[in-house]
C-alpha cells in the first residue's frame, strides 16, 4: 500500500524521509523523552525500529507517521496508529500512540496529530476501536488520551510482557475509544 501523509493546522503526518534517522535516533538521548520508556540498545536498533514502521506503512497503509512543523521544523518525532504484537488481553488492537522531542512539547502537538490518527483511523482505515496505553506516572502520555476523548477502561489494566518483573514501567494503564464516540464528537465539532 502507499503510505498516506495527512495534514492539521499546524502539522504534516507523512512517510519517513532517511534523514529523519538522526533527528529520532538523538530523540533517544534525551532523558525527558526516555523517562517512561525502556532505555534503547543502540542505533542499529533505532534503525531497525523505523524498518519496522516502514514496513506497517507498506502492509496496512497507516502507521507511525513522522510529524513535521512547517516552517518550524522538518521532523519532531511521530504520532500514529500502530499494531501492538504483545499478548495482553485487550488484544488484538490497533494503537494510537506519539513520541515527540521535548523541544515541542506544551504546544498541543500531540493532541492535534494523534486526532488525525484517530480520524483516518475510523474513516479512511475502517477500525471500530483504538486503544492506548502509558505506565501511570506518564502524565503527559495519558492527558493526551483524555483530550482526544478517549476513555479509561480501569479493567484493562496490565502488565507489559515486554517490560521485565519489577520495574515501574511494568504496570500500564488502557484507554480505548470506539468509532461511535469518535463520530458523536465529531458531530459536536
Ligand atoms: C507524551 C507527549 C507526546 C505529550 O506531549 P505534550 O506536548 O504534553 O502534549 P500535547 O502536544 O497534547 O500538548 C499539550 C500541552 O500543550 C499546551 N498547549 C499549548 N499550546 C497549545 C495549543 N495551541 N493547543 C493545544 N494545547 C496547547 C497544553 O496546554 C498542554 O500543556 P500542559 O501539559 O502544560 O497542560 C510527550 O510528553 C512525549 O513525547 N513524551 C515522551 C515519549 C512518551 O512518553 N510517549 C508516550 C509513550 S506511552
């Protein structure tokens, strides 16, 4: 499939361009960027990593859009829909998630990119339901949720499988939002 790119007041949800490997590859030595995450092996595995979103883009036209700012800046990071491939009980699912350099956040970036996710989600890409999922003290992560209108399902709760026993990043919490309430608020809007 060819990847679609699509466009927000402020933004470009679009392919990834090779020179954005720098930009995100620097991202994952950012200790603000990497609080909440599992700390990464290295640069091939970064590489590897935007093989793989590269890889969703071709199979399912949707994706880990890169996010551009034009005029501010060519690349900040991605916002986008992904498919977990962990086991967990709300599985399977499709994933709304966003990673942005700390340079951009407390600009409602996130929140303007991650409603576009939604939107060709539900109605370019035919999915009834996406979730979302942050370890509890990742505040910035979950607000985000809440502003795009997601709702916590506090059943849903789980261990990650990919993060080992003990560490605080092992519990998350899940959030999801169905087509109907998607389209109920974008009736309202
Ligand atoms: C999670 C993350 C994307 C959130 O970024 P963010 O900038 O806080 O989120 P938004 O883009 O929605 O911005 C919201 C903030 O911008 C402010 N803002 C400023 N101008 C705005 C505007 N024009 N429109 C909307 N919000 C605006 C909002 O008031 C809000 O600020 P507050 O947090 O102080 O209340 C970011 O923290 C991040 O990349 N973290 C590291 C990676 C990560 O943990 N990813 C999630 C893994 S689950």
């Amino acid at each position: 499939m060819t990847p679609i790119a699509l466009s927000t007041p402020r933004l470009i949800l679009r392919p990834w361009r090779d020179e954005d490997g720098d930009a995100f590859a620097a991202m994952f030595d950012d200790p603000a960027v990497m609080e909440f995450l599992l700390p990464h092996t290295g640069r091939a595995a970064i590489d590897a990593f935007i093989g793989r979103i590269k890889q969703n883009f071709a199979e399912r036209g949707f994706g880990l859009w890169a996010v551009e700012v034009p005029g501010v800046a060519p690349f900040i990071g991605y916002v986008g829909l992904w498919a977990p491939n962990f086991e967990a009980p709300f599985m399977p699912a499709i994933e709304v998630g966003w990673r942005l350099a700390s340079a951009y956040w407390g600009k409602g970036y996130a929140t303007e990119g991650a409603k576009a996710a939604l939107d060709a989600g539900f109605s370019k890409f035919g999915l009834n339901e996406i979730v979302s999922f942050t370890v509890p003290a990742n505040r910035r992560s979950w607000r985000v949720m809440q502003r795009i209108g997601m709702t916590r399902d506090p059943a849903g709760d789980f261990d990650h499988p990919r993060v080992p026993d003990g560490s605080p990043l092992k519990r998350h919490l899940l959030y999801r939002i169905s087509r109907a309430r998607w389209e109920e608020m974008s009736e309202k809007h």
